[in-house]
C-alpha cells in the first residue's frame, strides 16, 4: 500500500499542471495532510488563514478534482490555516512505503492516463478516428483542417485531443498551440467585451497554429461567440494552420448552429468514436489496472467491462475507486470489490438531476445576460425572452409545478409563469429559430 501523502503529493501534482508555477508555489505547494475522515473527508492546512481564505475562495474545485483525479471517487475538501481548530487527525494505513517503493524514483499514480497515443486503447469503434487524429498530428494543416471528432461523453475524444497536442508539440516545438474549452471561449469573450479588450481576445487565438476546442456544441445559440468564432476560424484555416474540434454530436445535428459555420466544420474530416465493443473495454480496464501497477484478474477485468459498456470514463473511474480500495485500506481487487466500485453508478438508472442553476447558467449564456437578470425585474427585450426560455426550460427539463416555478424565479405569482408559458409554446410554434435554440440548451444541460 502507499500512505495518503502520496496521494496527496500526486494531487498537488494533478494541480501543478493546471495553473502557473508561481501561483502552485504560493497556494498549493505548501499545503499540508491534517487528516483523512471516513475514507470522504479530506482536511488540509496552510500557514496562515491570508493564504487559507485565497485557497477555500479560489482553488477548492481544483483540489476536489484533484483528489476525484487520484482517487477514483469524490471527497470533501477542507483547508483549514493552523490557528483553526481541525479534525483529530486519524491514523493512516502503511504510512510508510515499502523499502523497494521509497528507492524507487516512480511517484504514485494519478490514475489517469498520460493523453498520448500510446496510451489509447484502439478498437473497431474508435480505429479509424484515432488514425486520421495521428494523420493530423505528423501532418498538421495537411492532411484534414479541420478534423471534426464526434461521439458522446467518456469515449476519447478529449484523450485524443490531448494526443494531438503532445505529439504536434513534440515534433514542432515552436509551434503556438491553443487548447480551450467551448464554454471558455465564451466566458472569455464575455470578459473581453466587458473589458474593452477585444482585440487582445481575438490576437491571442487568430496567432495560434494549432486551435483545438472542445465541446463545440456549446456554441450553439450563442450569436456572439459564433460571429467571434467564425473570423477565427477563417483567419487560422486561411493562413494555413491546423484546427481540431472536438463535439459530442455530428454538425448537422447541432440545430441552432450558423449555415456558414456548419459548412466549415464539415470542410476536412467528421470522423466519430462509438462506444467500445466488449474486446476494447477489457483491455481498457487491464491498462488502467497496469498504469496503476494494480494487479487485476481477468475475471475481475471482464465483470466491469460486462456491466459498464456505454463510457469509457466510468471503467477508469472503478478502477481508480478499487485502487483507492487497495491503497488506503489493503482491499484487493475481486469481483466484491467490483461491485461495491459499480453500484452507484449502476443505480444511476434515471441522469443526475439537473439544478435550475444549470438551466439558467446557459441560458444566460447563450443570450449574454447574467443569472441576476434572469432572476430579477428587468424588462428589456433580451432579458425577457431569456426569462421566458428558462422558465420554459426549467418547466421542460425538471416537471416542476408552476407555484415553484415562480419561487424560483423572484417569486413571481402563478398567472405570471401560466403566461410566459402559454407565450413560449405559442411562439416556438411559429419560431423555428428559437425552437432550435431552446432544443439546444436543453441538449446542452443534459450533456
């Protein structure tokens, strides 16, 4: 077994990777193990409650996907500075490695896959989008500009994004190489725009000479970043340089996308990944097992691959979760085991309810007003038909009654919420521009 300090040296590490040095150096590098509660609590201290109140206000996500990352499970982080009270701390299993482990210089395992092509597990339903990825990579603006890669979630398409990314920076490191979210890109033209700082946005991404976005769906109903993203586009494919895009559904299908847009997605390559036939999933499980030098049986192998078949994302996840088993408390990996790692996810039956938070979040989005004004009084034409569109959306997605509705909604009376209603079905039947609209951010919080 390895003590929970490598657990927590391996998420620091997670955390090094997704924020600048100076910044990991000050915050999260000098965070220290108080204690480990019931195998979900997870309490951490730093010097002083200056440095504690940034970390609990900035980078607490960050540290709770660190431990999702190397433990396979989610915990509750709590970052305490030593003037607090904290937790008697508890005693940890194996607190110290094995003699051979301590001379070894290998760290403990993320859990997660190095995103290269060597570590992508090739199958029928994946072979020929992994080959045009690799095409792409060792020939980047040649051979399919763009590469649209399609399929639902926990599949690959981001592992071979990131495959793109280190084999083109290996072979060309003097390449300028951008690799963002859809969703940031929204957020991030938001703030340009607020800021007066449009141009700094638009040089940062038409300079780049490889453009990989993810999640491109998202852009969907989204008139500004589409417009914004539309002349980057041009900009990058005409000055001949690689773009990469990654989607959970085909061009065609993404409804309130532009014409134009639509066209030029589909100008290279639209290649899609399915889900792994039983071959592929076994294999996935015994590397994931390999990576985490955790000894598997392929009886234990073939259970999780039999019972999870449709994302690859919940197969390393249990087996994350059996080697967090393993490490923290000396559990090998068995067929009871298993199931105790699959049973929440097995129970999944119906998705994970969707918060009315979710909803508005993207409907301001899409229409570039803020929650509060969702929320709130104003009348202008913009807020109140994005008011209308959540209302309709909460109502569509949830089944809530139209009294919690209002509550929700600056707890308007029911006659309001019957109108906005009524005013929503009546002109998405004449309104085949904002019935797609509504139809993707429905898809899009359900994603």
């Amino acid at each position: 077994m390895v003590s929970f300090n490598d657990v927590l040296i391996a998420a620091k590490e997670y955390c090094k990777n997704q924020m600048v040095d100076a910044t990991y150096r000050l915050y999260i590098e000098k965070l220290q193990l108080v204690s480990f509660e019931d195998s979900s609590i997870i309490t951490l201290s730093i010097e002083n409650e200056f440095l504690c109140g940034i970390v609990n206000d900035r980078y607490l996500n960050l540290l709770r996907d660190a431990f999702k990352s190397v433990l396979g499970f989610e915990a509750e982080v709590r970052v305490i500075s030593p003037e607090e009270p904290a937790a008697p701390p508890v005693a940890l299993p194996a607190e110290e490695l094995s003699a051979s482990a301590q001379n070894s210089s290998v760290k403990l395992p993320s859990g997660r896959y190095d995103f290269t092509f060597e570590n992508f597990i090739k199958g029928p339903s994946n072979q020929f989008t992994l080959a045009a990825a690799q095409a792409v990579a060792n020939n980047p603006a040649y051979a399919y500009n763009p590469l649209f890669i399609w399929g639902s979630s926990g599949l690959g398409k981001t592992h071979l994004l990131n495959a793109i990314q280190i084999e083109i920076k290996k072979n060309h490191p003097d390449f300028n190489i951008m690799y963002i979210t859809c969703e940031q890109f929204t957020n991030e033209l938001i703030a340009a725009i607020r800021s007066n700082s449009t141009e700094m946005f638009r040089q940062r991404y038409r300079q780049a000479d490889l453009l990989l976005v993810d999640d491109i769906q998202f852009i969907a109903g989204k008139e500004s970043t589409q417009e914004e993203f539309f002349h980057t586009f041009n900009t990058l494919h005409n000055s001949g340089r690689q773009i990469v895009i990654a989607s959970d559904r085909p061009p065609k299908e993404i409804k309130s996308l532009e014409d134009r847009l639509r066209t030029r997605f589909e100008w290279g390559l639209t290649a899609d990944i399915q889900p792994p036939e039983f071959e592929t999933r076994v294999a996935i499980v015994k590397r994931k097992a390999e990576l985490l030098n955790l000894h598997m049986s392929n009886e234990v192998a073939e259970y999780l691959a039999n019972h999870l078949r449709n994302n690859i994302r919940q197969l390393e996840g249990a087996v994350k979760k059996m080697n967090a088993y393993y490490m923290l408390e000396g559990i090998e990996p068995c067929i009871g085991v298993a199931q105790n790692a699959i049973k929440d996810t097995l129970n999944e039956i119906q998705p994970v309810p969707v918060t009315i938070e979710r909803i508005i979040s993207e409907v301001s989005r899409t229409y570039n007003v803020t929650p509060d004004d969702i929320r709130g009084s104003k009348r202008t034409a913009n807020i109140s038909t994005a008011r209308q569109v959540a209302m309709y959306a909460v109502r569509e997605i949830t089944g809530m009654s139209l009294e919690d509705i209002g509550r929700e909604f600056g707890n308007r009376d029911h006659s309001t919420i019957v109108y906005a209603m009524k005013k929503m079905e009546n002109t998405l039947q004449k309104n085949q521009g904002l019935k797609e609209t509504v139809d993707d951010i429905i898809k899009n919080v359900h994603s």
